[in-house]
C-alpha cells in the first residue's frame, strides 16, 4: 500500500506528523508490513526516531537507501561496484548509531558507554574503508582517462546518449549497433558507459556512449559518485537526449535530466531531443506531428527501428554544425587521412595535383587539428601562385 500526507515542512523528529505515525503503524500490523518507503531522503535522526515508533521489526528505508540498493543490483562492472559501495559507506555513517541500538536493548540500556565505543569503532572502520575504496577508484578512473586519450588521438566524433532512466538509451544502442548491451525494462539497468562505433548507410561513422540512466533528486552522494561516469559526456561532440514521450511523466523527467546536465558543465555542447517508444503512444500521428512543429525532435522507436534513418540524419546534420571548414593539401602518402577526412567529414570538393590531393571539406575539429600543416600546406601554395598569376 501507499500513503501521503500534506505538511507545510516536514516534521524535524519523523519527517510525517505524529497521526500518520501512528495510521502507519496500524497499518503495518495489519497488513504484515516487513518495509517502509519514504519517497525523500530522512536525516539519521529521522531514520532512527521512526524505526522506533514504528517497531524494530520494520526496515525503514529512504529514496536515497532505495536508490543505492538498486544500484547495488546493477553494478556489473568493478568501477560501477566500487562507485556504489562508496557511496553506501558514505550513506551509512552518520546512521551507525541505530545499527549498535540491540546491545543497549541486550543488557537493559546499561552499556551506552560500551555502546559508544564501539560506534567508534565502527566509524573509523567505515572511514579507512572509504579512503581506500577512493584510492582504487583514482586508479580506475586513470585507467579510464588512458583509455579516453587513446580515443581522442583517433578523431571519430562521440555521441553521448542521455535521458532519464528507463528511457531506452541502451535499446537504441543496441538497435543500431547491433551490440547486446542489457537493455530492460527497469531502473539503472545501464551504470556502466558503453561505448560502441556506428556506420551510417552513407559509410560515416560515429562512437556512441550509452550512459547512466538520470532521476529525479538523484542523491547528491550518487551524482559524485557518478561523476567519473558522467565525465564521458563532457568529451563528447553531440548529446542525444532520449525522452520516453509515452510516459505520462515525460515533461518532468526531460527537465530532471536538462537539471543535471546543467550541473555537469556541458552547456556549450549540442543537444539532438529524440522522442522514443513513438509505438506506444495513444495517438503516434498527433505527437509526431507536434515533434514537426517544433522542428528540433526526432521521433523513433528504438524496439522496432522506426525513424532511425531519420536520426541518423539528424545526428549527421548536428555534426555538421560543430564540424571546422578546411582547405588542406594532402601528399599522396598520408592515403589514411584522406580516408578518415571521407568517413569523418562532408567533402565538398577534391582535386588530385602533382604534390598531392586538394580536399575542401568540413571535419570534425580534431581531425581539423592534425591537418594543420596541410592546411598550411595549400594556404602556401594558393598564396605563390596567386603572386605568380600577378
């Protein structure tokens, strides 16, 4: 069952009035309750105070101890574990004191100074196992810069997917990869940033991230703990926000995700809006129709591959817009480069000459940076033979 109450604030002691307390506790009996939510984060006082009332047989369980469960669920990887049992441990110290509450029960409340220590104990435990989990996690997040170095050197550009969980980033993924990311039905399927190329019919090609799913009042303890995985946004040369247009909470959801992005510094970085799960829609004609209105939305189905032309096209036309024109003079022995400005960039011109190849042509502006002595190359060459034309 479910239950909510209106207050002005929350109650500083229980966070709910004391009626409601005790309309839970009824209800708790009767129904064989084994676990209270609480859709909000509750301070330890809170936590500890309504454990109480509510008998010590009840879990009481907030959004954020919810939260970091599922997570727990989904880490498949040793960073996304490591990530997540920081961020328990950080959770459970300042609720350490309700875990020793039995050994005051035990022997009549006459060991509190028993009690107290070994809450100490148990703290500094909890603190070296912190700073060592941090530790591990700086030498897999250098790992991960490597590995990202490695991928800036090659100048494929990187399409982020974001949007809020459950939203169908990793079918989308899959659908156009043909990769088997665990893509579900259910929160945080995806904790892990997958990263996978994709080839366009026209032989342009493109990395595509799939990342953490985003929530509503994601606690501030998993956003840091996810930064790392949110860092791979900030490479990237185009984000595609996925919107599940057929959950009846869309609108809030899209602003939940533009709120963290807001967080993650990434304002100057396009954004493409894709309306997904268009096949479950009442009315798939009148949202698309809408989508066309506001003429800066793809709509797709990522479970039965509609629209993806259509996203493709779009993703190659947003490219474009971050792309840097370039005049380059390319020698015959770089053949690599002339490839990669085909597969990369949108060629609108090539002439084959005695020194080598002139390609006019936008490119994305890592490629535009190793052909820096090329351009200079060509901007040489026009210059002499236009002071020898005169």
């Amino acid at each position: 069952g479910s239950t909510y109450q209106k207050l002005a604030s929350p109650n500083p002691r229980t966070y709910i009035g004391s009626g409601k307390v005790a309309e839970i506790k009824t209800a708790i009996q009767a129904l064989h309750v084994e676990t209270v939510i609480f859709d909000d984060e509750l301070s330890p006082g809170q936590l500890r105070n309504l454990e109480k009332a509510l008998g010590g047989d009840v879990r009481v369980c907030d959004r954020t101890a919810l939260i970091l469960d599922i997570f727990n669920q989904r880490a498949a990887t040793h960073e996304a574990s490591l990530q997540v049992a920081l961020a328990q441990m950080e959770y459970q110290l300042p609720r350490l004191t309700r875990m020793w509450s039995h050994l005051e029960r035990q022997a009549g409340g006459k060991v509190k100074g028993m009690g107290e220590k070994q809450i100490e104990v148990d703290k500094r435990i909890l603190r070296d196992q912190i700073a060592a989990l941090k530790k591990e996690l700086e030498s897999v997040q250098r790992h991960r810069q490597l590995y990202r170095n490695r991928r800036v050197s090659v100048p494929i550009p990187v399409v982020s997917l974001v949007g809020y969980t459950n939203a169908g980033k990793s079918t989308l993924l899959n659908q156009l990869t043909g990769s088997n990311v665990l893509a579900e039905d259910r929160l945080f399927a995806t904790l892990d940033p997958t990263t996978r190329r994709v080839q366009v019919k026209n032989g342009k090609e493109f990395l595509l991230t799939d990342t953490v799913g985003f929530i509503q009042k994601l606690p501030t303890m998993l956003v840091a703990a996810f930064r790392a995985t949110l860092e791979e946004i900030s490479e990237s040369s185009l984000l595609v926000h996925v919107v599940d247009i057929s959950h009846p909470l869309a609108e809030q959801q899209k602003d939940a995700v533009e709120k963290v992005l807001s967080e993650l510094d990434v304002s100057s970085i396009p954004v493409l809006m894709v309306w997904n799960k268009v096949d479950k829609v009442g009315d798939p004609e009148k949202v698309k129709a809408e989508a066309k209105r506001r003429g800066d939305v793809v709509c797709i189905s990522a479970l039965t591959g509609e629209g993806l032309n259509d996203f493709c096209n779009a993703i190659q036309e947003k490219l474009k817009d971050s792309m840097v024109w370039v005049e380059a003079l390319v020698p015959f022995d770089k053949g690599e480069l002339l490839s990669s400005i085909h597969k990369l960039g949108i060629v609108e011109r090539t002439e084959y000459t005695e020194n080598g190849t002139l390609i006019k042509a936008y490119v994305p502006l890592r490629l535009a940076r190793q052909l820096t002595p090329m351009r200079q190359m060509y901007a040489s060459l026009s210059l002499s033979s236009s002071s020898s034309s005169s």
